[in-house]
C-alpha cells in the first residue's frame, strides 16, 4: 500500500488564518490521485492504518489520529524539529 501525502489543508469558514488543529476543516491527500477528505475521516483511516498519511513528502512526518478534551477528533503531525505542526504549514485552500 503506498502511502497518502497531505498537501493542502481547508480552514473552517471564517478561520483562515487560525493555527489550531481543531479549525481544520478538510485536508487534500495525494496517492494516484487527490482529494478533499474530512480531518474526521482522516482520523478514523490513520488509527486503523498507522504510518500511511504523511506530511508534505513521502519522507514527511506520520499524520496521528488525536481526539480533544470535548470528544473532536482532528489528527497532528508526529512531532520533529519545526515550530508549528506540519500540517499548518500546508497551503490553505
């Protein structure tokens, strides 16, 4: 199975320049082809399949599933050396 590439992020109406997680609203993942999915729907794929959503590059950082303290599920980039998490970084659609 190759891997999915996260490649752009869409914010919520009216939170473009936000730089929560949890105001995510769609993340583009690259394979053969590209498409919008839901950050809900991210999540639920990386738990059953861990390690195949990357950040950026097939060489980019794992998407993790993760589920804030009022029960929304969003997903995160594994931690490594930049300041902000990876996903943030993409182009905003």
């Amino acid at each position: 199975m190759s891997k999915y590439v996260a490649t752009a992020i869409k914010m919520y109406s009216g939170k473009d320049y936000s730089n929560s997680l949890l105001e995510i609203d769609q993340i583009y993942l690259q394979n053969d082809t590209g498409a919008w999915y839901k950050k809900e729907a991210i999540h639920d794929y990386v738990k059953q399949n861990p390690g195949q959503v990357v950040v950026n590059s097939i060489y980019g950082p794992t998407v993790i599933p993760c589920v804030s303290q009022y029960g929304q599920k969003y997903v995160k980039s594994s931690p490594n050396n930049s300041q902000n998490d990876n996903l943030l970084s993409l182009p905003r659609k």
